[in-house]
C-alpha cells in the first residue's frame, strides 16, 4: 500500500483488557486475503498487557497506534475516535476479542463496490467461545424467532430491513461482522454516545435510512463471547429499559413499522422482560421502578403488552402451586 494514497479500508480495533485476544484478533486482519487497508489499533486505558501487545505491532507500515490517556468510559466513543482517523472509504470497526475468516474483507468490500447505494454490509457471525472453541451461530443463541433475517444473502432497501427486523431486535449483532462508508456514518452523526449499551442498533437503523443494506450469509465473522463481552453485561437493568425504550422509539418514529410490527416487538420485549419481573430473586423496589420506567413512558406502548403477560404467568404460577399441593 503506497503511503501516499489512501486506503480502500480503515481497520479500527477499539480495545480495552482484551490482551488475551488481540494477537488472534490483530493477525486475523493482517491475514486478510484483500490487503488495500490500514490498521487502526485504539486502547482506552487498559490495565492489562494489551500495550506491550498492541506496541509490537508497530513496526508494520500498515498499522498506527492511538492510546488514551484517559478511559472514556464508552465503548462508542472509541468507534467516534476511530472513525475519524480513518482514511479509507470503507471502515471496519472489528473489536478487540473477535476473529475473522481471512476472506471476510474480500467479500464485504467486493458488494459495497458493486452497489453504491448500498450503506453497509454485513455477514453471518458464528460464536466463539473464551476457549476458542466454535459454539453454533451468533442468531440462534441470542434471537431464534427471526430466522429467515438471517438464512440467505439479500441487497434489500434498508427502510424496508429496518421496519421489518430493527423495530424488534438488532440484527447486525457484532459490529465485527459489518463493513461500512465512512460517509454514511458521518452523514447519520456517528454513534450516539449519550447510550452506554445499544448505540449500535440506533447506528445501524440510522444507516439503513439512508440507502439500502447487503447481507452474506455465510459465516465469515467469529464472535466470541465471554463474561467480559458487552452483550454477556446487557441484562434487565434500570440502564437497558431506558434505553430500549427510547430506542424503539426512534425506529418507530422514522421506519414507521405497521402496527402487527409494532405489537410483536412489543410483545417480544414481554417475553423477555415479565418472568424476570415475576422473580422471587429480583427485590421488589427495583421491579417498581421498572414498571414505573415503562408506564410512564409517554406511557409507551409496550406497558399493554406486558401487563397481560404478567397476568397470564400468574395464572401459570397459581396452576402450577395448585398441583404441587398434596391432595386430602
């Protein structure tokens, strides 16, 4: 790659104490079968061995280091930070403790080429484990009801993807598997930094606004998960209610879903969120304050999905206690 010229693809590895992984995750890129990159490696104050790490990359007249003096705090701050040192057109935002097929780059910059109008592709992800071991696919274990979103390849409008699928989950469910213009990140503000866990769904939504969205169905992405992962961390918390919920409403509010979309997000989010609710585990001031966060939004919709939900796992429970009563 000649120094005076900019790349075709910007790299960006945001790391924080994932020493562990970074030689797999760093080789993984350098190994890439399309090699017209640059590598940007960011550390946001790690206090493992990840410098020395990163350090001895260094000398690769790909690769450039960028440390922080300061932890940011926010994961997508350090994908702001990235992006703009990015010189590509293209930039692949591949995390710090996941891998990649060697022809993951080939194949992503290969459909962005071959339609301009396409905003960002993006590929199967199959599941690493800690250990390194392969675990299944990323979808089946995190979203099983949306299978046909995920088994074959497509170049769809992106407002039709978004209104579909996004009002009720994100589908890109690894920022490792997307590849992205760096204009189209910059035309819809970057990533949201005033949320902690679910920017990256407002940021992909807010791109498939702006054109269409390329999906490859083969699994080219490795994503691992471990108890440090920020997926492994999003749980029932006064943090992700908020956040779902203001999320939700901005998809609803721009991808104008139908109303069917709308009740099954809704219900979907009942599911999830009423048996935790119904624990005997969870105290019961941060179950009011839950149900006080869904009520009073605006009140948002979502409360008359859970309402009934709550009352149908009641009755299951009572049926349930019933029969464990010794008859006379």
């Amino acid at each position: 790659m000649e120094s005076n010229r900019p790349p075709k693809v910007s790299v960006v590895v945001p790391n924080y104490n994932h020493a562990r992984f970074l030689r797999q995750r760093i080789d993984s890129i350098l190994n890439q079968s399309f090699q017209d990159f640059e590598l940007i490696l960011l550390d946001d104050c790690s206090t493992d061995d990840s410098r020395p790490i990163l350090s001895s990359y260094a000398s690769d007249p790909r690769v450039r280091l960028e440390f922080s003096e300061k932890n940011s705090g926010n994961s997508y701050k350090q994908w702001n930070k990235g992006v703009r040192f990015a010189r590509g057109q293209y930039v692949w935002i591949a995390e710090s403790d996941d891998c990649a097929d060697p022809r993951l780059l080939e194949k992503l910059v290969a459909l962005l080429d071959a339609n301009p109008s396409v905003q960002f592709a993006f590929c199967r992800s199959r599941m690493l484990s800690e250990d390194g071991s392969l675990d299944g696919f990323a979808e089946t274990r995190f979203w099983a009801s949306d299978q046909d979103c995920w088994s074959a390849d497509y170049c769809k409008d992106g407002s039709e993807v978004c209104r579909n699928y996004m009002i009720r989950t994100n589908i890109v469910l690894n920022a490792s598997s997307a590849l992205f213009r760096k204009a189209a990140y910059e035309s819809v503000g970057g990533a949201d930094e005033n949320f902690r866990l679910m920017s990256d769904w407002k940021l992909w939504a807010s791109m498939m606004l702006q054109g269409k969205v390329a999906y490859l169905s083969e699994p080219l992405n490795l994503y691992r998960f471990h108890g440090l992962t920020q997926r492994s961390k999003v749980s029932f918390t006064e943090t992700t209610i908020p956040e779902y919920l203001e999320i939700g409403r901005w998809i609803e509010e721009h991808a104008s879903p139908s109303p069917e979309l709308l009740r099954k997000a809704y219900r979907d989010r009942a599911v999830q969120w009423v048996p935790i609710l119904m624990s005997s585990h969870v105290p019961r001031s941060f179950k009011r304050e839950i149900l006080r966060l869904v009520r009073n939004s605006d009140p948002h919709p979502i409360w008359s999905a859970v309402r009934p939900a709550m009352t149908h796992i009641r009755l299951k429970l009572l049926r349930h206690w019933h029969q464990l009563i010794p008859k006379a």
